[in-house]
C-alpha cells in the first residue's frame, strides 16, 4: 500500500500548476502499464469502452501458456482480481448491463484457467469471489430497472454452471443483492422443488429473509434435508422469541441422529441458549451436566457455574470425575481451566516423579501448547509455581525429544520461564532442581547445538550446568 503525503507533500502538490500536472501524468502512463490502464479506463474512456478495455486486457492475459509455478500462478490470479475484477466492481454501477454479460463469460472460463495453473495457494478463488460479488451487483441494478425479468433463471443457470456460486454467496452478500431481488430467486428456486438441491437453496435464501412461514411448511413438511439450515432455522426461532418451537426443531433433531458431531455440539449449545431465554435453570444445569459427561468441555461446566454459583463440593466433585471418566489428559485439561493449582501441583509432581516428562507424550491431543503456555502463566501469578513450572518444563523436553528445531526459540522461551517460575517454588518443595532438570535433559539432548547455543544466548548463567556427566 502506498504510504500517505505528508502535508508538506500536498502543499507542493497542490502547488503544480496544470501544465506540470499533465506533464507527470504522460510521464508515469509511459513509464508503468498499470498507471496508463488505469487513467485511460477512468478518465479517457467511457464506461461503455472502459469494459470493452478490460474484456480485451482478460482475453491478453488468458491466452498465455500454462503456468504451474506455484508464484507465478498467485500472481497471476491476484492480478485478475485487481486488474479484471475490481474495475469490473466499479463499473457495475454505470454499465450493469455489458458487465453483467462480460462476469458470465469470465466466471465460464474460470475452470480453463485453473486447469492451466497451479491453484494450491488459493488466489483463484479471491477472484472467483470478486467475480460473484460483480455479477450479484450488477444483476440487482438491472433487477431494479427492470431489465433482468428473469433474475431466478439466470442465478439457476449459473448455479448449476459454477460449483461455487450458490445460495450462501447470496446471503453473505446480501447488501449487494437486496431483499426483493433475493426473494424472486427463491420463489424461482420454488418451481423447481422437485430437486432436493434446489430446495435446499431455497431454504437457505429463506433464512437469510427470515421467512418464518416458508420455513415452518417446509419443516413440518420434512423437507428439511440439510441439518446446517436446520441449525440456522433453530437460531431464527430463538432469535424471534419462538422458543418452544425452537426446542421442538433440536430435540428432535438430536432424537433422530440427524446432526454429526460438531453440529450436535452446536444444536446442544442453542438448546441451552434456549433455556437461558426461558429462566429454565434446572434443563438448563442438567443439559450442561449431561454435555459434560459426554464431551468434557469446559464450556459446559463455566455454564453451570453461572447457574449454579454456590456449587456444592459435591457437584465440583461430580463434574471432575465425569472428567476423568474420558481420560486424564481431559481431567489435567479441566483443572487447568478451572485454575485448580492445589490439585494440580499434587497430580503433576506425582506424574512428574514416577514418568519424568514421557508422561506429556500421552496427554498431547488434549494439552496443547497454547493452552499449557497461558494457564502456566495464570498458575504462577495464582502462586502455584509447582504445576507452572513442570509444565514449562515438559514443552522444552517435548521439543527436544522430538526434535522440533523449528520451534527451539520457543523452547528456549519456556527454559526461561520455568527458571522465573522455580523463584517461587517453596523451599520444602521435593521437585527436581532446575540444575538437576537441565542436566537431564542436557545428557539426553547434548548434540542439539543450535538449541544450547540459544539457551547460553538468554540464560547465561547456566553454562556452568550443562555437563553430560551429571
């Protein structure tokens, strides 16, 4: 991006007098292709020719050899974006028409030009994007002059044309289309009901117009075949107060097995936004226990404590061996976001003392890096230094073990941290000494250079410390 004048700069600039303005120009439409398109297609063409120009330029461009560089092919995409599809964007508003054609023509040659190049960094599709963003534009101008009668026909040519244009490109857009244009599609999606994906679209589009009524007649028709709307319909009813209806849709949709995993999780989610609405503290404490019991998230048990804010021992109790029940990487995870630090020093040193630091390699899929990085930090500040430093410590072993050299400055980070945390450690504690860790890890790990290097580089004072001997 070109840096701003400064408002020293504009004064000068504002200064020239037209003939050194015009002068510049000529010399900057000579000397950059880009600058020469752009004045001639803004300020020396009428829309009308500027389209005809950049119809031209695409068919220049598209005729070039095939291009499987994985570089060059970016280029050559971001570039059609910027220099085919944005003006196309711009000029929309005074050439709807010639630019509403000229968009089918490129979306139709779109699959040629990724088959000529390699399409692996994703830019085709910024264009493609850019693309449909000008065909819904002009198509709603023409739609309000009235020269687009058969608005539904063209979006359901295309739809079928173009694997990528569909319903939720219109939704998303909305703004570009407009409601009443959105509606005539739909209602030409209608006559074609007989296709399950068309009707899909359908609902999709109703959706996104909050047609309340359409939607119940297709649920209570069961036409309902794609649980995402089923989702969106169900976030519409609570949306709009209808709340028993709302708990009608996700219960039975639960009951039926229609929804996968992540979409159960999100039907489960809405369910309990439902009885949050309604005051319904009791569904509402038993759904989260009942969510607990089977996927161990912390969301679920924060949502019962907001319900429940003078917890018995006994339901904290509860909920920490549901918890268990999946794993102890899952117990582990839920007493760090919990900020369990007493019951957490007591696990880690006896997971620590008998496993040294193999016990982490078990436990990876649930204590992630992020997360153990930032609750150590919450651990220490709450005066847990045990579990804070164990922790830290296990990511420098967990790097070093797998000799993940990509990520050694981080490690070296985590050294760090583990000396800051060890500070606090209390002077009874029986956890390995910093000197006796690094030692360790030192005599296993001694050929990793590049990794100790680093460590002398921010912690100096350790040198003396790193002897295989020990």
């Amino acid at each position: 991006m070109a840096k701003k004048l400064t408002q020293k700069q504009q004064e000068l600039l504002s200064n020239l007098s037209a003939e050194t303005l015009l002068d510049l120009v000529k010399t900057l439409m000579s000397s950059n292709d880009m600058v020469n398109n752009y004045v001639v297609r803004e300020y020396l063409s009428s829309k009308a020719d500027a389209v005809k120009a950049i119809e031209r330029e695409y068919r220049k461009r598209a005729r070039r050899r095939p291009v499987y560089d994985y570089w060059q092919s970016h280029t050559f995409f971001i570039e059609l974006a910027q220099d085919i599809g944005d003006p196309l964007f711009q000029l929309s508003a005074q050439e709807p028409d010639a630019v509403f054609k000229l968009i089918r023509t490129l979306l139709q040659d779109v699959e040629r030009l990724c088959e000529a190049h390699d399409t692996s960094s994703g830019s085709w599709f910024e264009y493609v994007s850019v693309l449909h963003q000008t065909w819904l534009k002009a198509a709603c101008l023409l739609f309000k002059q009235q020269k687009l009668p058969n608005l539904g026909r063209h979006y359901v040519e295309l739809y079928d044309s173009d694997d990528h244009f569909e319903a939720s490109v219109l939704t998303d857009d909305l703004h570009l289309l407009g409601h009443q244009a959105l509606q005539v599609i739909r209602d030409y999606l209608c006559l074609l009901d007989g296709e399950e994906r068309y009707r899909n679209e359908a609902i999709v589009i109703s959706i996104a117009l909050k047609d309340l009524e359409f939607l119940a007649q297709h649920y209570q028709t069961k036409r309902f075949s794609n649980t995402p709307s089923l989702l969106k319909y169900a976030e519409l009813l609570i949306d709009e107060l209808l709340l028993d209806q709302a708990v009608e849709v996700l219960t039975l949709c639960n009951d039926n097995n229609q929804f996968n995993r992540v979409e159960r999780e999100q039907g489960n989610r809405l369910l309990l936004r439902v009885y949050q609405e309604e005051g319904n503290a009791a569904e509402a404490k038993a759904l989260c226990r009942a969510c607990f019991a089977k996927t161990a998230s912390v969301f679920y048990y924060t949502e019962y404590l907001k319900l429940a804010p003078q917890q018995s021992e006994a339901e904290r109790q509860d909920f920490l061996q549901l918890a268990r029940t999946h794993g102890e990487g899952y117990y582990i995870k839920l007493l760090l976001e919990l900020g369990e630090g007493k019951v957490l020093d007591q696990l880690l040193l006896e997971l620590q003392t008998q496993q040294a630091d193999s016990w982490y390699e078990q436990y990876k899929s649930q204590l992630s890096v992020s997360l153990l990085r930032r609750e150590t930090s919450k651990l220490a500040k709450l005066g847990f230094a045990v579990s804070a430093v164990i922790l830290r410590r296990v990511l420098v072993a967990n790097v070093l073990k797998n000799a993940l050299s990509q990520y050694y400055q981080y490690a070296v980070s985590d050294l760090k941290k583990s000396f800051d945390y060890a500070k606090a450690l209390p002077a009874d504690s029986t956890l390995e000494s910093q000197q006796a860790f690094l030692q360790r890890i030192y005599a296993q790990h001694y050929r990793k250079h590049s990794f100790w290097q680093r460590c002398l580089e921010t912690l100096p004072q350790i040198d003396h410390m790193l002897t295989k001997s020990a």
